[in-house]
C-alpha cells in the first residue's frame, strides 16, 4: 500500500486525505455533470467574478457551457427545502486574462445547505484551516458582508460598488474622494481611511477594528460574529501552520454573500488558493429557502515549491517602470529612507540589489509591471492607473503617487462632427477602457487598437475619435486635436501581491509608511 501511495503526485495525496477528512465530518461525495446551461451562469454572472465561460450548442440547441464554477450547480439542483452536506472534486474551467487562454482549475470543495447555524460556520472555518493545514504555511483571513454593508450604508446608493472597490484595493486615496463626496464629518473621514488599510492578526486588528466601526451598529454586529467564531477556533487543536486574520478588502458579491467571508493563502502560491463564505443571498435568488455555506481549494499549486533565492532571502522585490517615471519613483524612495542611493548602475543588469535594506529592484516595461506583481515575481510595483484600468489585475492599489498626473479622454479634430447613423470608430491603446466607457453611455463603435502615433489616426482617416491619456494637451493641440469627454484621471499608483501582503505585511508597510510621508 505504501508503494502506491508514493505513485501518486502530491495534490492526489492531498485529495485524499481530505476526501477522508471530509468524511469524518460527514459530509457526502458529490459529483456533477461536466455541462450546465449557460443561461443559469449569464444570470449569475457576477458570483463567477466575471470570468470568461466556454459555451457551445447542444443537439436539442440549448446552449450549453463548460462548468466555470461548481457551487452553483450545487445551488441549482438542490431542491428547495432539502438539506445537503457534500464534498465534490472537480475540474472546472476559467478565463486566464493574462494568456488570454482557458485554464482547468483542479479543485476540492465543500458545502452545507440547510437552515445555517453558528455550529455549521464553526465547522466550516475549522475545515478551511485543516485543509490549507495540508497544502502549506499560510494564512486563513476574515471578513464579513454586515461590516462591509455596513460601512456603504454611509454613502449614496450610486457610490457603493466604488466603496467596495475601494476596500478591496486597500485605497484610502479612493475613500477620501468618496467620503468628501458624500460630506461625512473629519472624524469619520479619518476613520474610514483607517479602516480600509486595516489587516492583520485578528486579536490585535480586531481591537482597532472595533473603535473605528463604534458608530455603525450593522458593521459592529458583523465583527462581534467574527470574534465569536475567532475565540471558538482558539479552542480547538488546529495546526500553527495557519495564522487568522482579519481583513476587509475580501469582497464577494453583496447580491450573493450574507454574512462569513474568508479566503485563504499558502506562501507556496501567489495568489489565494480558497474562497468561502455564507451565500443565503444567492439561494434565495434561486427560489431557494435554505441558506448555505462553503469553500472551494485550488489543488494546482499544491506540491509547488518556492525558488530557491526567495527561500532563503528576504528582499522585498519592487517592480518599476523604466523610464522617468522609474528614476522618480526611486528617488522617492532615496527621499523617504527606503533605498540606498547609487544601486542603480549605468550597465545592462537586469536586477538592482540594495544590498543595506534587503531590497531588489527591477525595472520593466510599464504595461508590464501589474503582471509581475499579479503574479508573485515582484512584491510591490508602481504602475500608472490607466494600466490598472485596463487590464484589471487582481492587485492591491495602495497607494496613489501623484506622479505622472494626466487623464484618458476621447480626442478629435477641432472640426469633427459625429454621425450617429453609423458606428463611432475610435483608434486607442486602451481596447477595454474604450469598450466599456462606450458601453456605458450606449454608443456603438468600431475598435481600432494601436500601439503608438494614436494622435495620427483621425488625421489621416483611419478613425473618427481617439482615446488616449492626455497630460499637457500640447500634442493634441499641436495636431488640431481636441479633448471632447473625458473618461477617468490617471496618476502613478504603488501596487502590492495579495500573497505578499499576507506574508510580508511588516516589511511592506514600514516601506509604504515612509513614503507617504513624502508625499
């Protein structure tokens, strides 16, 4: 027997020994159909986080798509009213906006779906530590949707996806143009600001955490359920590989979750590997009574090592831009304390060490910088916001620079006049920015994406409009071009890995700190 154990690859070991976990807790195997309708995915289109889904046409010509996502097919053929507590191991399939290709996601999982009590999301939370326990060193981090509700209730209706994202993205920049919008008082100004950088170590962040939200009764009730949970978990005898923590910026769909939020990190993978909570929302959209809760563990990374250097140093990797805005960024940090001055030689090294403050810099392409810290390469890296935009990386917008201030704004010739009997056509850098800002306001339009000399497009016929950051308006100007909308402010923005941030807070904050005193 131990033979064929040792045949088997390592998350193969690892499914079974939850398979077996799971079962000890009664939970019951189950196994899904490989399709769904894709209508039931277009519905809920939110709850998959936007993903991209493989659809095909079925011989009876329903459409038909590939699973994206397993709990809510779970959801779906639960019949209302019955109770289930199930496990599954399952492959699903996601949209990798990177490769811009279809990734099969090696998962396990589990739910419970019934009239959910207390127990249920003790029991829950113990078997997403058992089962990070398994894969690595990590961490299980905390939120809940009344603390998250709780705090958009303060602002209008039409701002609250922006609070949202500004919790996610750790920006208290973001908050305080949403809080001096809504005219909120200093004092809770100031608070907000606070609490959306607050994470940590439960115990110590929830003490602050508890000050800050004293004025919002549904946020309060939110945390005292996490405490509860917390002080519960600190009874039980579950491995010290796994630290808890609390952390707002984990936002799962309001129109779905209810209350327990919890993701989880090993520091063998760059991103998060579990995702969990309590989703009664999504039941009930569903025709459901019942509520439900659970998680779903990537098992990809699992028996996945870390390089070796970064076993065995402890260098915060910053990414910049090259250029100018790279030497200022870098000065910024001389200014601040942060890095030594003179590490970067006039040679053709590719990584700059700091040698004095553990610090390795490395400069890249500025379309680039979001895709080394999205995927663990680099900790920290400053990118413009318009890149952000763009290309949506699932990254920690921290901080706002200041620097290399500008505006993406649609530009034409001094005498275009539109027709609105065709569609638009529009040559830009910015395909997505563009897409969707002609989304919003209902405009059909003919794409043309280019990579440089946008400015040339209208002048020679190519296009009607164009899109495109505007810092000065010289060049417009100097061409007969005109900004005619503008679509957002763009500035440089210090960027951090969700991972790194879990694993290396400490570092990372002592060197975000410093800087912001300088700007």
């Amino acid at each position: 027997m131990e033979e064929l154990w040792q045949v088997l690859r390592p998350d193969e070991q690892i499914e079974l020994q939850l398979r077996k976990l799971y079962t000890q807790h009664d939970f019951q195997p189950y196994h899904l159909n490989n399709f769904e309708e894709y209508s039931m995915y277009q519905q809920n289109y939110n709850f998959l986080r936007n993903s991209s889904i493989i659809t095909f046409t079925g011989n009876d010509g329903r459409t038909m798509a590939l699973k994206p996502d397993v709990t809510l097919s779970i959801a779906k053929n639960t019949p209302s009213g019955e109770a289930r507590k199930v496990y599954y191991v399952e492959d699903v399939y996601r949209h990798d906006r990177q490769a811009g290709e279809y990734q099969k996601i090696y998962q396990i999982g589990l739910e419970i779906i019934d009239e959910i009590t207390w127990k249920d999301q003790l029991e829950v939370l113990k078997l997403a530590w058992k089962s990070l326990a398994q894969v690595g060193e990590g961490t299980l981090d905390l939120s809940h949707m009344g603390i998250l509700t709780g705090i958009c209730d303060r602002f209008p209706e039409e701002d609250r996806p922006k609070v949202l994202d500004c919790l996610r993205d750790k920006s208290s920049h973001g908050i305080d143009e949403l809080t001096n919008k809504a005219g909120l008082s200093e004092e809770e100004k100031l608070n907000l600001a606070k609490l959306v950088r607050l994470s940590g170590d439960f115990e110590t962040k929830y003490q602050r955490a508890k000050v800050l939200l004293a004025a919002y009764p549904k946020a309060q009730a939110g945390l005292e359920e996490l405490k509860e949970l917390y002080e519960a978990l600190q009874q039980e005898e579950l491995s010290d590989k796994i630290r808890l923590r609390l952390d707002f910026s984990i936002i799962n769909d309001a129109d779905y979750y209810s209350g327990l939020l919890f993701q989880g990190f090993i520091k063998e993978a760059r991103e998060t590997i579990l995702y969990g909570g309590r989703y009664d929302r999504l039941m009930h959209r569903q025709g459901k009574s019942q509520g439900a809760i659970g998680f779903g563990m990537k098992l990809n990374h699992v028996g996945q090592k870390l390089p070796a250097d970064t076993q065995t140093s402890k260098y915060l990797n910053i990414a910049l831009p090259k250029g100018r805005m790279g030497d200022a960024v870098y000065q910024l940090f001389t200014q601040a304390g942060v890095a030594s001055e003179d590490v970067f030689e006039d040679n053709r090294k590719l990584i700059f060490c700091d040698e004095e403050n553990k610090l390795r810099f490395f400069l890249v392409k500025p379309s680039d910088v979001a895709i080394y810290v999205e995927h663990g390469a680099a900790d920290i890296g400053v990118v413009g916001k318009d890149i952000l935009l763009e290309t949506k990386a699932a990254v920690i917008e921290f901080l706002d620079l200041h620097m290399g201030e500008c505006r993406l704004a649609v530009a034409a010739h001094n005498e275009f006049q539109e027709d609105f009997s065709r569609p638009l056509r529009v040559s830009t850098k910015y395909p997505q920015i563009t897409r969707e800002y002609y989304e919003s306001i209902g405009r059909s339009v003919e794409l043309i994406h280019l990579h440089g000399s946008i400015e040339l497009a209208p002048l020679l016929g190519l296009s009607d409009v164009i899109v495109d950051i505007v810092e000065t308006g010289t060049t417009l100007k100097e061409n007969d071009l005109t900004v005619i909308q503008e679509i957002a402010p763009s500035s440089a923005r210090l960027i951090i890995n969700h991972a790194s941030w879990r694993f290396k807070q400490e570092r990372i904050q002592k060197v975000i700190e410093k800087v912001r005193q300088q700007l």
